[in-house]
C-alpha cells in the first residue's frame, strides 16, 4: 500500500460524525487542536527516521528483524502523511524542531540497531508506550470538539498499539541496562513532543 492509499484509508476510517466545526471552536481549543495535529507529524515523522535507520542495519547484521520493521515503516509513512493533509483545514503547520525529529530519530534508531535486536524492540516499545500516554489524552479532548481528527487519530493508535505489542513480544527478560534505555528513550520522547507542542511552527 502506498504513502497517499494508506493516509485515505485512515480517514476513510475517520468517525466523520456530528461534532464542532473549526468555526464553533473557541481560540484555545482550535489553537489545541492544530498543535495536536504539528506534533503527532512530527512525531511519525521521527518513527520513519528511527525505523529507516534500524532497517539499514538490520538489512546487514539482523535480517529478521527486516520485515516487521519495513511493515512499522509503512504504517509511519501513512500516518505521517495523514497528519499531513490534516494540517491545512486546522491552520496547523510543521513546527520548528522538525531536525530534532529528522537526526535524532535517525541517530536512535541507528544506535539501537547496533545493540541488537533487543535493542531495537526496547526503542519501539519506549517510543510507542510515550506516544500511547499523549494519544489518550488527545483522544478524550478531540472527542466533541474535532470528530474527523479524533477518528484519524483513533484508527492510527490501534496500528501504535500493534507495534508496541510486538516489540513487548520479542523482549526478553530485559535485564537493568534495557530498562534503563527505555527509560531514557521514553524520557527524550516526552521531551521531543513537549517541544513539538509548544514551539511555534515554521514559516
């Protein structure tokens, strides 16, 4: 499936129902959702770098790892694309710490490929267990204020999740030194997305 059939499916899937337009809502609930919208982009973006870089080294050192991770690929690249056409209607743009997402994001996933494959289902797990906290916050507030983005966003958490499922399968017995790599992996994220939010967006 490729990037725009993937991003059409999502909002076909969207719950496109009776809720306020962007004309209803009041200034902080539209200024709300449309940095809802810059920082979920930004964040799928940065999932396309770090599974970019682990499928490199993957491709060489753990190529069984190859498949699932070109599958997660795939499923980043049509959220991310989503997002992005989801931008526009809510006056939203890419914010400025996008080559924090962009370098970062390829920096980890590189890093965590080289410790092994454990090493690359801990960062999915830390990364997809961060983004599921803020998807649930998000979830409750779009439910009457953003009906079609709350339906995006709903459709896009269940693939999250089956990400997080699987990485959470393939770890085993992680000892102290993975814990902590996730630990500070889930740490950075929060951080990323703190300033995603509340950075302004790029010309």
């Amino acid at each position: 499936m490729d990037t725009h059939r993937g991003a059409s499916r999502l909002c076909q899937q969207a719950d496109i129902g009776p809720g306020a337009s962007m004309a209803d809502l009041s200034h902080q609930d539209a200024l709300t959702v449309a940095r809802i919208v810059r920082v979920n982009h930004a964040g799928e973006f940065g999932a396309i770098r770090i599974y970019s870089a682990q499928i490199l080294v993957a491709k060489r050192f753990w190529p069984d790892c190859v498949p699932s991770l070109s599958e997660m690929l795939g499923h980043e690249r049509n959220h991310c694309a989503a997002f992005r056409a989801a931008m526009p209607p809510r006056h939203s743009r890419p914010c400025r710490v996008m080559q924090f997402w962009s370098w970062g994001g390829w920096l980890l996933g590189f890093v965590t490929a080289l410790l092994g494959p454990q090493g690359i289902w801990a960062c999915t797990a830390a990364v997809e267990a961060a983004v599921h906290r803020h998807l649930d916050d998000q979830l409750f507030f779009l439910m009457d204020r953003d009906r079609e983005l709350h339906g995006i966003i709903l459709a896009i958490r269940e693939e999250e999740f089956a990400h997080l499922h699987h990485a959470e399968e393939q770890l085993k017995s992680p000892g102290p030194l993975l814990n902590l790599l996730r630990a500070m992996i889930s740490i950075a994220t929060d951080c990323l997305i703190w300033l995603s939010t509340w950075v302004t967006p790029a010309e």
